[in-house]
C-alpha cells in the first residue's frame, strides 16, 4: 500500500509538475497524499520505505521546491492556491520525520543537493 502510494500517486507525472500547471495534480489531491505519508512513517518500516524507494525523498524535497518559490515569491504573493500552506506544512513535517531518523536520514536532504 505504501509503496503504490508513493509511485503511483507522489512519483506520478501530473504529481511531479509544479502547481498551476496544466495538467499538475490538484492541490486538494497533493494534500491527501501528504498527509497520508505523514501518517504512515510514523511507523519506522515506512521512513525507511521511502528513503529506499529511488526518487521518493526528492519528489517531496521538489514539491516543497515549487510551493515555498511560490509561498515567497513576490509576484506570486496574491495568487497562493488552495491548501498552499497545509501543503508546506506536511511536507516539513515529513522533513522533520525524516531528519529525526538520523539513521536513515538522507544527508542530502539536509545538505542540499550536491
């Protein structure tokens, strides 16, 4: 279940386009998804799931990319979309539950990408 979860859904094309574009996942969708990760690694077996699983930790890392350029982007500043700061609030939870693992944690999403 949890890794159909993460390829299916956060690995997906439509998840991986940035908000707002044609064809991007909506945002309400991008939440659930989120909030299901969170839920699930609370469970060690799961954290290390996900770091295990090849491109899942940098999905995440690049979807907080693409919701903080646009949370404190000036020009953007007005035009925030539904659930924006649910969105960068579940991913910085799983950044915390990431980083807490220190056994498991990928140093790069600590360091920033080499």
């Amino acid at each position: 279940m949890f890794r159909a979860l993460i390829t299916d859904r956060l690995l997906a094309t439509e998840y991986q386009l940035a908000p707002g574009k044609p064809g991007a996942a909506p945002p309400d969708r991008v939440l659930r998804i989120l909030q299901c990760t969170r839920l699930l690694l609370r469970d060690r077996w799961f954290v290390r799931e996900l770091v295990a699983l090849d491109g899942g930790v940098d999905a995440i890392a690049e979807k907080f990319r693409f919701y903080a350029a646009r949370h404190f982007s000036v020009e953007q500043a007005e035009v925030h979309t539904p659930f924006h700061a649910e969105i960068l609030s579940e991913i910085a939870s799983i950044f915390k539950k990431l980083a807490s693992d220190r056994s498991g944690c990928p140093w790069r999403l600590l360091v920033g990408p080499g």
